[in-house]
C-alpha cells in the first residue's frame, strides 16, 4: 500500500491533535484533582474543582471542532471521506516519516481515554458516597425517616408530637 505524500493539510492535523492530546492530559490532571477534593471531602471545593474540569471540557470540544475541519480539510485534499481519516489510516498509509508519530498518537490517545473513563467513574462513586453520607446525616438531623409512629402498651397509637426535631429543638 502506497503512503500518501506530506502535505501541509496533514502538519496542521498532526498539531492539532497533540493540541488535543495535550488537552485530555489536562481533563485527566481536573478529574484527578476533584478526586483528591472528593476524597477529602472538602466540600467548600467541589464546586470549584467540577467548574474546572468543566471548562477542561469545552477547551477540548473547541479543539474536536477544529480537528474534525482539519480532517475534511485533508480528506478533500487526498479524495477521501473524512471518516476514514482515522489515526489508525494514519498511522499505516500517512507518509512513511509520519506513521510512527501518528502511531504513538493513537496509543496515547487510547491510554488517556481508558484514564479518564477509570478517574470519572472513581469521581462519580465518591460523589455519590458524599451525597449518601449527607443525605444520612440529614435524615438524622432532623429525623426524615418514615414516621412508623409509637404505641401505647394496648397496641394503639400514641398520641403526642412527632414533628420534625433539630436535635432537641422543634424545627
């Protein structure tokens, strides 16, 4: 199988997706770091932290966009569908100088997605063990259980205040 030839449409692409490699290192060091606010249940942080990751995220969306018009760009240039430039099309027909960079590229690019796919769902467990926790603490703050209600000794139902209570105080 003969490579295509270099051209200027492929140097732009292969900047712009070490650009958006670079990017999702980024995205992985903001959910690493919620991770370690999560963990430390460093609540005043949160908030923070997810405002960072999410703007990580729109930094990586604009970098898609740009990439996905290289891609056409190049795709009209070489006559072919831009959903066949893929990096792995790269990596084997690209010319022969660039295969190995686009080559490393796909393994990076592989390697950041499993990551970030392992460090969202450890962030998303610790979320959810977070809300868990104040949801508990809430409930026995100010006794949101089920009202199951008490009983005098003939098995009918007492009479008395069972509204809510902060503690030993009525709310």
């Amino acid at each position: 199988m003969e490579g295509m030839a270099p051209s200027p449409h492929l140097a732009t692409l292969e900047r712009l997706l070490d650009t958006e490699r670079r990017l999702l290192e980024a995205l992985l060091f903001k959910l690493t770091q919620a991770r370690l606010v999560l963990a430390a249940n460093e609540v005043r942080f949160v908030s923070s932290s997810l405002q960072e990751v999410q703007m990580a995220m729109d930094d990586i969306r604009e970098a898609e966009s740009a990439r996905a018009q290289a891609v056409a760009v190049l795709a009209e240039a070489i006559g072919r569908h831009p959903g066949e430039i893929t990096l792995e099309y790269l990596s084997t027909t690209g010319p022969e100088a660039a295969r190995p960079r686009f080559r490393e590229l796909r393994y990076q690019f592989l390697d950041l997605t499993r990551e970030i796919e392992k460090a969202s769902a450890e962030n998303q467990r610790l979320a959810q063990a977070g809300l868990d926790a104040i949801k508990g603490t809430l409930s026995m703050l100010y006794d949101v259980t089920p009202d199951v209600g008490t009983y005098d000794r003939r098995g009918r139902k007492a009479l008395g205040d069972h509204s809510p209570m902060r503690l030993d105080r009525p709310l």
